[in-house]
C-alpha cells in the first residue's frame, strides 16, 4: 500500500482525486472542440465567391418588388423551374451603367461583349432529389398558408437563404469532399414540411392516400 | 390480401395487348435510354444483365403446324400489396404516393437483395459493376432519373419522372384544384415504352379514370365508383365475385389477366390475349381453379 501511495504524482490522506492529474484531459478536450468545430469546417468547406458582385439588397429596395421579377417561371417555354436570370433579363435595366461601381461597370461590359455571368448557385441539390418550384408556390401553399400571402418572399425564405438583407454576395461555402454547399438542403428540412400529419394523411379523411400531392413517399422528392 | 392494399384515387396501369406485340424489343432500348440503365458488358451472363423491361417469349410447346408463339413484354408489376416492400428493412422501396407506383430509393439502399427474393416476378436487377459509358455516350444520359452505382438494386418506376413533369405541365396550365388529387387526361403521362412500341400494344393510364383508355378496355363501360371501390379491394379474379355485403360486382375484360395472380399480389400490370394457352401460362392456377370452380 504504502509503495502505490509513492508512485501517484500526487495524493491526499484524505483519498479525494487532485485536479492535476485532470488537466490534461481538460486541454486534450478543449483542443478537440478547437479542432472539431473551427479547424475542421475551415479544412472541409472552401468559400467561393460569385464572378461579379452582386446585390439583391438594392435591387430589392431599388428595383423589383418581388422575386419572380427575375427569378420566375417559364411556363410558356414549358421549363416548370424558376432559374437565374440571364443578361437578356437584366439588359432591360443596365443597357447603360445605373451607378457608378466598379461591379456594375464591368457587367454593362459583358453584356455589351454578348457574354454571360456565370453565377455560383447557393443551393444545388443532389442528383437524386427532385424539385418542382411549380409545386411549391403560393397557389398550392398559400391555400392552407395565408400568413404567406402578405409576404410571398416569405415562401422563399423557407428554403433560401435570405440575401435581402446581406449587403453584396455572400461568400459560398462549398464542401471539398461532396461539393454540395453549406445550404444545400438537407432531407429534415424537407421533411419539416413533407413529413407533417397534414399532408400526409388526406385532409378529407377518406381513406385515400395524399390529397395535397405533398406527402412524404419517396418518390415525391427521389427520382 | 385485399385489406394490406392501400387505397389510391389513381391507379396508373399498363396493359399490354400480348396478341399485338412483335418481340421487337423496341420497350427494352426506350427504358434502357430513358432511365439511364448501365450499359451490360457481358450479356450472355444472364445473372448478370439489368433489363427493367424484358420481353419474355412463350411457346405453346405444340409442334408444328400447332405450334404458336408470343411475346410477353415485363416490367415492374407494381403490385398492390407488394412483397418487396414489406421485406426492405431500409425503407428503400415504398408504395405511398398517389397512383400507386412502388419507389425505389437508390441512396437508401444497401444491397441486400431480400426485395429481389421477394419479388415472383423477378422484375428487380442488382448493380453488380460500376456503371460505365464509353466516352462520348455518357452525354446521353437523362438528368431526370439519377443514375445507380455498384452494390444497390433498381427497378422500373414507370418512368415516375414523366409523371412529375407531367403534374407540373397541369399546374403551369392551371389544369388542377390546389389540394385535390391531379387527375392527368389520357395520354399526358405515359411510359417510355408504351410510347415507343411500334405496334401500340402498350397502352398505359389511370385504371380509375373511365376516359383513360386502360379503362376502356379493362371495364369498359362499368360504373367508376364500382371499379375504384374493386380496385382498392385488390381487384382480384378473372371476375369479381365479391357479391353482396363483399363489394360491387366488377367484370374484367375475359381475356385480361394479371401475372401469377393467385399469389395476391394484385399487380398493376394486365395483360391482354385472345389466346387461351397465352392466359393460362400467365395465370395457371388461377384457371385451373376457375375451371374447377365451373
């Protein structure tokens, strides 16, 4: 007994542990927080920047009043999804310099030279998910939503991120490994809205599997 | 069987007229192009093949001059009350959707081949390789269907991407109610097989949907509520004989039958043959049953 008492780095006659012997694994655990929750994401994701800077903040404010002035849906062309606008679409406005920024300047450039912006997209899904904006807008959700009605934006911003109220491009996040971005949607969050009782069950309790054409089958999102 | 079956306010259905079809084989290269099935290296390893529509040819093994042959064309059966989905322990394959179409969720999927034990119609293919498209033709592939890798198992969808398209043509035209099922008109949604088979003798629809032409020639001109009510029932039997109390009286085209059905398994698929050695090898003991029933 007495020979393990003298070998111990330090002991108390009163058998209580001594905070010495803890502190190594006090650091070994601070440094895995550090490694884990900074170092790591600064290794996995790298940021990106989109070619021209660009601000939804002004057009929002000083142009457009909704995001389906740009961002729409071609139903004539037959194409159901609301896309990034090419120059054709923002040649309405910027045929001359509005403004005086260096972005801008360079951008009446390229449209003058015919050429196209090619933007990063914040939110690329995986191959095998499917989406159909057309599925999701104000027509079909707004009729058991009305608190969208007031904002449509709203609706969006379930999903995308809210750049109206960033100042210029936000910087996007892109995994090294899958090379899906940071708001690349997850499937909880789809199924936050596909998973709920509401739409899964037939809201006119007939027996009858999905009514609202949104319930969570595995095909309504894979293909 | 008739109370696991899920009920559906549509039923898409295929049914193949076996008395028009060739053999061509014309449905195997349309589904192979439009899902973005792997090329096979070896196709003499039949092991190893993945055909998601298949024709088979049967023989009525007379000789000559009573000898006879047809075609009879294969894909997914989407049964109603499907075994491979009971027997999937990662939830990769399902039967939730509106119109009944089993899923096959490929990034679910773990390869285990329980579904392809399960399936009596061995309608299920294994990814034994890595997918390869020599140079050049990968350009061909279709970015509606995702494509598989090695170690998961796939099967005909009924080209479920031709019906996503399809809904969202009838919300740009605005050819829906918001919350009610979409009821698409007759030939908006079809398969790539049944619009590619030269002779027409795919014909492909909504089974509850007395404009669809599946309707037609299934039930004719009977009531729809009947049918929908058969239908969910399972529509099992030549005839319904379910009689009173059982449900409404339903009566199937005579020379309409479903693959093997006397398994319950109430496929989707029908088929449709004057020749009667062609249904009973379809449905053997279904009509030895119902010969003995008479």
């Amino acid at each position: 007994m007495e020979e393990r008492n003298s070998t111990q780095a330090c002991s108390r006659d009163d058998g209580r542990p001594c905070l010495g012997a803890a502190a190594p694994f006090f650091v070994g655990f601070v440094a895995a927080l550090v490694v884990g929750w900074w170092i790591f994401p600064k290794v996995l994701f790298t940021e990106e920047t989109q070619p021209i800077e660009f601000s939804h903040k002004t057009h929002m404010e000083e142009a457009v009043d909704s995001c389906e002035y740009c961002h729409f849906e071609d139903t004539d062309a037959g194409l159901m999804f609301s896309g990034l606008p090419t120059t054709e679409q923002c040649v309405d406005c910027h045929m001359a310099p509005l403004g005086d920024t260096e972005a801008e300047l360079e951008f009446v450039e390229m449209i003058e030279a015919g050429e196209e912006v090619e933007w990063l997209v914040y939110q690329r899904q995986p191959d095998n998910a499917y989406f159909s904006h057309m599925a999701h807008s104000l027509d079909n959700c707004g009729m058991c939503h009305p608190e969208f009605e007031d904002s449509p934006q709203a609706l969006c911003n379930q999903c995308h991120p809210d750049l109206i109220e960033a100042e210029g491009s936000l910087p996007i996040e892109v995994n090294r490994l899958t090379g899906y971005t940071t708001e690349t949607m997850k499937m909880w969050e789809c199924e936050e809205c596909h998973a709920y009782p509401d739409h899964v069950y037939d809201l006119n309790d007939d027996g009858h599997l999905d009514a609202t054409d949104a319930n969570n089958g595995c095909h309504v999102c894979h293909k | 069987m008739s109370a696991k079956i899920k009920k559906f306010n549509t039923v898409w259905g295929m049914v193949v007229d076996i008395d028009k079809c060739t053999g061509c084989g014309a449905c195997m290269v349309a589904c192979q192009a439009e899902n973005n099935v792997r090329i096979t290296t070896d196709a003499s390893n039949k092991l190893r093949t993945n055909t998601w529509m298949l024709v088979y040819q049967l023989t009525n093994g007379e000789s000559f001059p009573h000898h006879d042959v047809a075609y009879l064309p294969r894909p997914c059966q989407h049964c109603g009350v499907p075994s491979c989905v009971s027997v999937c322990p990662a939830i990769a394959t399902d039967k939730n959707e509106d119109g009944g179409i089993v899923s096959q969720i490929y990034p679910r999927c773990f390869g285990c081949r329980y579904c392809m034990a399960s399936c009596p119609y061995h309608a299920r293919y294994f990814n034994w390789y890595d997918p390869h498209w020599p140079e050049g033709m990968d350009k061909t592939l279709s970015p509606d269907v995702s494509v598989r890798p090695r170690g998961v198992v796939e099967k005909c969808s009924f080209c479920h991407h031709r019906l996503m398209e399809a809904k969202d043509r009838a919300r740009a035209q605005g050819n829906y109610t918001p919350l009610e099922t979409i009821h698409l008109p007759d030939g908006e949604y079809i398969t790539a097989c049944t619009e590619t088979c030269p002779n027409g003798a795919i014909t492909f629809g909504d089974l509850k949907d007395p404009e669809h032409q599946v309707y037609k020639i299934l039930w004719g001109e009977q009531d729809a509520e009947a049918v929908s009510e058969y239908l969910d029932m399972g529509g099992d039997g030549p005839t319904a004989h379910h009689g009173e109390g059982h449900g409404p009286l339903v009566t199937r085209n005579p020379n309409a039958f479903r693959l093997l059905e006397e398994l319950g398994t109430a496929p989707q698929v029908y088929y449709v043959s004057r020749r009667e050695w062609v249904r009973k090898q379809g449905n053997h003991s279904a009509m030895e049953a119902t010969q003995a029933h008479h």
